[in-house]
C-alpha cells in the first residue's frame, strides 16, 4: 500500500528511495552504518536504477563522486542515502546525478540513476543504507519496512520530533 509522503510539524513518513529489498542496519557490512554511529535507519540492496527523495526537503550535499546525498527536512530531520559501501571509491563511476545540490526537491522526484552492473561487480557491496543522522532529536524509527520495496512509493519507515 503506497501512503502519501507527510511533513508536518510532527512527523515525517519516508518513502523507499531505491526500489529493492530491505536489509537490517545492523547487516550493512560497514562498521559505521551498522552500529548506528552515522544514525538510525535501515538499508535497501537495490535492484531498480532510480534513486529517489524519500521525502520533500532541501538537497543540502550531494557528494562529488555521486554516491550519497543528505537532504534536510523542513522539520530539520537530517537525512542521508549512501548508495553502496565503499562507492566513494568508484570516483563516481556508476552514478549520474540527476538533480542539483541545493535544489528542494518533492518525495519520489529522482536524484540519482544507477548503474547496478558496474557497481554490483566494482562495489565491496551495493547494500544501501538510509539514515536519520539527527535521530537524538526524533522518537524512534516506526513502521519500518520490511522485505520488498518500491522507489518514491513503499513507506521506509516514519518518525516524529519529540
């Protein structure tokens, strides 16, 4: 079932920014992402090439090498999608930006496009993490998702300021 995306003052619905399957935090194979220390979240091994916002807000950092971005919510959740583990390496081999950093951008409108062959033979692992890097100043993770997922419209997880 496929929700609205909301940000209210109160709480804030992410949708699944890569279409694929849902992998546990703590499976990311990278010490970082799996012990929370970069933020709560869960991650996604894609298998669709489209990288979307999860939802609307301000594209504050898209990196050089195009493999992750942090968008900023109007509620100030910190928000970061990092395609893959050790993609920094790829110098940006594998990805296309297709919208600016800087740039607000609505839930579902791409940002990335990828290419899953280059990086599922280059990358140590396409398994994506999505990550709330404020999450000090949110309630916990909720309804977060599980199995398979669609880009800009399964519901990642949500979560509300405190």
């Amino acid at each position: 079932m496929s929700v609205a995306p909301v940000v209210s003052s109160n709480e804030t619905v992410l949708l699944a920014p890569v279409t694929g399957e849902v992998v546990a935090i703590e499976d990311v194979p990278d010490a970082a992402f799996a012990s929370k220390a970069v933020g709560e979240g869960v991650a996604i091994r894609p298998t669709g090439k489209f990288v979307v916002a999860p939802c609307d807000g301000e594209l504050v950092k898209i990196f050089n090498t195009n493999h992750a971005f942090a968008l900023v919510t109007d509620s100030g959740a910190e928000l970061i999608v990092h395609i893959g583990i050790e993609t920094v390496k790829l110098g940006g081999q594998g990805f296309t930006r297709l919208a600016q950093q800087g740039s607000r951008v609505k839930a579902g409108e791409p940002v990335l496009e990828l290419d899953l062959d280059y990086l599922a033979a280059n990358a140590a692992s396409i398994i994506s993490p999505v990550i709330l890097s404020n999450a000090d100043q949110f309630t916990a993770l909720e309804g977060v998702a599980s199995g398979s997922v669609e880009a800009g419209k399964t519901v990642l997880y949500r979560f509300k300021t405190k």
